[in-house]
C-alpha cells in the first residue's frame, strides 16, 4: 500500500486474477469456503453454493495455495497447479447454500445452517480433511429449541475455540439473536444463545447477508438488509465478555460506507477489508472498505473508482464511475440511503459516498432461494419473484445486454471459463492488473502470508467461478 495525505491507500494495480487451466469448480454464488494447511502445504476450499438455473450444489473443491505462491515467485508464469474436486464420504450436507463453516483448532471443519431446498439444514456437520469423511456432530439435549435453524448468517471463531453465529433467516424472517457453539468434546457441540432475538436500539437490527469478522476476540458485523428489504451501512461490536453491543458511531465528516448486503470482510493486521456487495438490484459493488481498528474508523480505500470490467477510470472531466461502476456526474449533496441514519455525511473517497435513493420496485430480495423466504411485497412464489427479477435486471440496467453477450462468449472457453478482458483471454497463470468485476454472494478469504482470494459470486443473477487474489498489508 501507499501512503497518501493521511490515508491509507489500496493500490488497485495490486490485483491479481488467478487463471487455472484444467476443470474449475461450478459457478457458484452463497457457497463457503475455508483454508487449512495439511502436510505443509496450505490449500483453498470451497464448499456448497447455488446456481439460480441449476439450484444448490453439494461439490467441494480445493486449490493449492503453495502452489499459487510458488507462481507469485516465478514471476506469475503458469504451472501444473490446479483445481481439485474433493471426493467425500459419509453422510454430508448434500446440495446445500448460504451456509457457514469455521476450522477447529485440531483442523476439523464445522458446518452450520443453510439452505437445503427450501428447507433450512437442521444439522451440524464436522469434516475430516484428513479422511475427508463427514460426520453428524450430536448436539445436546433441547439444543434445537435454543438455538433455532437458520441460513445467510455470519458465523466467526474465537480463540477458545468456539464460535460466534448471528443474524441471518429463521423460519422465513430476518433475525438479530447471537449464538455461541461449545464443542463439548471431539463429536458433540453445546449451543447457546447469547444475545436473543430483539428490538432493541441497543443491538443490530434483524438482518441478513451481512460480514462479520474478529479482532482482539470481539465480534464485528457490518451492513447486511433488514426486514424492510433495506440495506445497511451500520458497524457494530460484541463484546464476548460481557455479552453487549454497541454501534461504532462514525464521527461527523469522516469516511462512511456505502450500505450494502452480500458483501464479506477479513481481518489481517489491524484492518478490516470489506470487499463487493450489493447496493440494490443490478448494482453490485467491487469496491474494498478499509476499517481501521487502531483508529476505530474507515480509512481510504482504493485511489480511484471503477468501471463494470474492473478498468481504471482515466477519464477528465466532471464524469466519474460510481462504485457500482456506472457514469454519473460527480455528487456533493447529502442524502439518505436506505438504512442510513439521518444526518449522515458523505466521505471523500468515491466508493463511500452515499448512493442515490434506491429504486425498490418492490424491492425482492436478490438472491431468490428454492422455496423463497417470506416474500413482504406481495410475490405468492420463487417463481413469480424469479420473473419480476428478470424483468427488473433487464429493464433497469443498460448494460445487461452487453454483459450478458460477454459471458456467453467467456462460456464459450468451456473448461477455462473465466472472466477477463478481451485481450488476455486465452492467457492463463497470474495476470496482474485486473479487478475483480462487480459481485455479491462471493467469499473473501485470507491466507497465512497475507493474500486475501476473492472466488465466485454474481452479479445479475449470473454466477462466477473466476478466482482473484490481493496482498494485504
């Protein structure tokens, strides 16, 4: 990173896509992922998802990170790396989506909540990556009636061990309760809920498809979408000690966040690195939020903003890119987001200044599920807010034709399917320089020497499989 007036910068050149030749995993969407390090070599996995047309999958994948490294040595040239599809067995998950997973101290992985269908995963799974053997975790007597069943949640680890769930859909509506899992020895795990379902000003509001990250063993969730379908640009803090929120005020003048869902964060060093998202439908995000916690505030992210293929804006003139990467003359006025408070100020940098009212239209949620959760705006089934989503998507943004002309085309590369610009579209290895496009419903992960791995999500209700990496500082 550069230093700039003050401001911590994240040098958008520093972007990386990963190209692997060789089979790649499903495009995917509201998928999991996780990072272990087995036999000295540390590897990438990714578990789960959805595809809108073929519905949830069940496939797990993993990537040799030390491998990945071992290409950053040699200058990016392309090697023998490449996915590979992990054959389980035992009695796992299934096709299953918007699940959770966290890696135990002994490496085993949990996995928690879901979608399967239109039903939510009643069970707790643990995964041997030594065997890779599923297992059903027990869980402890009237545990099912503590701690109900959920999806689009956030889950995070603590250093004891244990782990943290919050938020997410609980029989069809958006909850705020806090829950922490115990493994009360090597097959059974004690939940408890912590903080229940409120409304209270004093804890987050009900919410879904929020981050949520660690630091200094209290626990942080940012923005997600209320009941209301709004989404949210709010910063809060648990305390695990004793059992209490509090919001993180952003003070008057100061860099705030555009509000947002599906987005995920990561914590290395004394940051927090908030990347993509949603602002309303078809504006996703591939901006990055920089929070630091030694100043308890966000600071700059990235130098300058964006078009929708990832391309610096060179542009001169009173014309910038938005975020969420459409053309726009340049804004100065305050205004209110859905879910921003009143009063709130905007902030310099262009990925944090507040957005334009959103056109709800209804407001469906993005991310149609099989079986759908309660639909507030009328919409009787999956099917009927599948529709009005497809009209909305093709109505409401211009460049949806073009965009989808352009993925058929990437589709075309059969196994190498990918995202790229047209003149390294037949490149593989590590290509520097390129963006991440704008995306929800992805997963943000970050790796023992610092690398954070963007891979999937979708944008449009088009899935990805493209996979990008960043350092970290």
């Amino acid at each position: 990173m550069e230093e700039r007036k003050g401001n911590e910068v994240i040098d958008s050149d520093s972007w990386i896509e990963v190209r692997l030749q060789g089979k790649l995993p499903e495009r995917r969407s509201n998928h999991t992922a996780f990072i272990l390090t087995l036999r000295n070599e540390e590897y990438l996995y990714v578990h789960g998802g959805r595809d809108l047309k073929e519905g949830s999958i069940s496939t797990m994948w993993r990537l040799n990170l030390s491998s990945i490294h071992s290409m950053m040595a040699d200058d990016g040239a392309a090697t023998s790396c490449e996915w590979e599809l992990v054959n389980t067995s035992g009695r796992g998950p299934g096709k299953i989506s918007h699940h959770t997973t966290q890696v135990r101290p002994s490496k085993e992985v949990i996995l928690y909540g879901g979608l399967k269908g239109d039903e939510n995963n009643d069970d707790i799974f643990l995964f041997n990556p030594n065997t890779n053997a599923w297992l059903t975790v027990n869980k402890q007597a009237q545990a099912d009636k503590v701690v109900p069943p959920r999806d689009d949640h956030v889950m995070s680890d603590l250093s004891d061990g244990s782990f943290l769930v919050f938020g997410g859909f609980v029989n069809g509506s958006r909850t705020n309760d806090c829950a922490k899992f115990t493994m009360a020895n090597s097959q059974t795990i004690q939940p408890q809920v912590v903080m229940e379902n409120s409304t209270s000003d004093a804890c987050p509001k009900p919410r879904a498809s929020m981050s949520s990250a660690v630091y200094n063993d209290k626990f942080y969730i940012f923005g997600g979408q209320d009941d209301d379908n709004n989404k949210l640009d709010d910063l809060w803090e648990f305390n695990c000690a004793s059992n209490s929120w509090r919001q993180i005020q952003i003070s008057e003048g100061a860099l705030k966040p555009l509000a947002r869902s599906g987005h995920k964060a990561v914590v290395y060093g004394d940051k927090m690195y908030i990347f993509g998202g949603i602002l309303e439908l078809t504006k996703e995000l591939n901006d990055m939020l920089v929070f630091d916690f030694s100043k308890m505030a966000f600071v700059q992210g990235e130098e300058r903003p964006f078009q929708q293929d990832g391309s610096p804006d060179r542009r001169q003139g009173t014309m910038q890119q938005d975020a969420y990467g459409e053309s726009s003359p340049t804004r100065t006025q305050k205004g209110n987001s859905p879910g921003r408070k009143r009063g709130a100020t905007m902030g310099a940098s262009p990925t944090l200044r507040s957005p334009m009212k959103s056109r709800r239209l209804g407001s469906p949620d993005k991310t149609t599920r099989e079986g759908g959760h309660k639909n507030r705006d009328g919409l009787g089934t999956p099917t009927s807010v599948t529709m009005m989503n497809t009209f909305i998507i093709k109505n409401a943004d211009q460049s949806f034709d073009q965009y989808h002309q352009q993925m058929k085309k990437r589709k075309a590369y059969g196994m190498y399917d990918h995202n790229a610009t047209n003149t390294n579209e037949n490149k593989f290895g590590l290509i520097r320089g390129v963006k991440p496009t704008a995306r929800d419903g992805h997963i943000s992960i970050v790796d023992s020497k610092g690398y954070m791995y963007v891979f999937g999500g979708d944008r449009h209700l088009m899935p990805f499989n493209d996979l990008y990496m960043i350092k970290l500082q």
